[in-house]
C-alpha cells in the first residue's frame, strides 16, 4: 500500500512538472524583416588616364623591341611631372599576338602596351598625357580616393541606420508592440565605382602638345541596411 502511495505521489509530481513547464513555454517571436538605405552624392577626386601604344611587324623580336622604345620615350616625359598622389606613373598591360592566314600560318605579330597615369591633379595628369607623343590615350576615368569615400560611406552609413531604426519603430507602433529589438542585421557598402570612358580620345588630343580635355563629375555612395528585428 505505501509502495502504491509513493508511485502515485511520484506520478503526480511528474505530471505537475511537465504541465508547469509547458505553460511556462514563452509566445513565439514576432520577427519582422525590413530594409534601408541612405544615398551620399559625392565629386570624383581622383583621375586614371591610360596611354597605349601599338606596333605590327613580322617579327615578334622586332614589335617587342619597338614596343620597349616607345614606353621609354614616354616614361623620360612623363617622369617630370610624377608627384606622389597628384600623378603616379605605372605599368599598364603588355602583350603580344600572332595574326594568322586561312592556313593557320603566323603572318605577323601585333602588340601593344600601356603607361597608367593616376592622381588627384586632373591638370598635371592631362597635361603631361598631351605631351607624349608617341602614345595615345586609349581609356579615362574619374574615381574616388580612400579618404574621400570613407567619408561618404560614413554618412550614409549613419543617415541608413537612422532610417532603419525609424521603421522599425513605426512598424512596432503600428502592430500595438511597446517596442523593439534587434534579431539580426547586415550593412551592405556600394561605394560608386569608377567611371571609365574608353572610348574618349581613341587618337591624338587636339595637338601633340595640348592637354588631355577632362572633367570629373559626380557619383553616388550608397549604404544599405537590412535584417530584422523582434516585436516586445
């Protein structure tokens, strides 16, 4: 008979504890999932200016070889204005290619290659482009230097979070919640990348000694916030 009572006594505590545990199982999370964004404009800074030289010939010794002279000349020319930061001089692509006939035989090589002119100083950059003459200009672009676009990323950066934290108050507002908290939150950064313009000046720039026309505009910084956050 006590051997019954313990049993039943035990069952009881049991039963009682497993009721008590799920009554005591909170509401699931009201989770809403929302986005925002926040657009900077901000003025290109920074000017990349690409010089190329081509040459053709039988021989892939002999283009080479003519390819070297040329980035030579250029490189005494454009070595008097390099500063750096305001126009930093570097290599650019080099290459060789064969050109065939209808029977797969090298007729002859064409080759190019390549001086990158880049810096703040738009003047200084153009200027000493206009006065290699051995080169063209075969691509131009305005970017945006590291200060510059950590700048804007930074207020964007606060302007997308503000607007965040706005609807996400709204939207508690609006289903009756006393509040909010974050559940989960990613920043996204699209820093406006740089705008080329290859197809700007494919032959010589007014004359031989003028300056590369340039003019650098205006891009946009974009952060974007998303995630989601739990209703109280």
């Amino acid at each position: 008979m006590n051997i019954k009572l313990i049993a039943l006594v035990a069952l009881s505590v049991w039963v009682n504890g497993v009721f008590g545990q799920i009554v005591g199982v909170p509401e699931p999370a009201r989770r809403v999932t929302l986005s925002a964004s926040a657009q900077v404009q901000v003025t290109l800074d920074v000017l990349t200016l690409t010089l190329q030289v081509t040459r053709q010939g039988y021989e892939a010794a002999t283009v080479q070889a003519q390819l070297k002279t040329a980035l030579q000349e250029a490189l005494v020319v454009l070595q008097k204005d390099a500063v750096p930061g305001r126009m930093d001089v570097r290599s650019g692509l080099f290459g060789l290619s064969p050109r065939y006939d209808r029977d797969g035989r090298i007729t002859a090589w064409h080759g190019s290659a390549e001086w990158v002119l880049e810096g703040t100083d738009v003047a200084r950059i153009t200027q000493a482009a206009g006065r290699v003459s051995s080169m063209t200009v075969s691509r131009l672009g305005f970017g945006l230097t590291a200060p510059q676009r950590q700048q804007a990323q930074a207020k964007a950066q606060v302007q997308a979070i503000a607007q965040f934290r706005q609807r996400a108050a709204e939207i508690a507002q609006g289903f009756g919640a006393a509040g909010y908290v974050l559940d989960d939150l990613q920043i996204g950064y699209d820093d406006g990348s740089p705008q080329f313009s290859p197809q700007l000046l494919a032959a010589r720039a007014i004359s031989d000694t003028g300056a590369v026309p340039a003019q650098a505009g205006i891009t946009t910084v974009t952060v974007g916030v998303s995630g989601s956050v739990r209703l109280r």
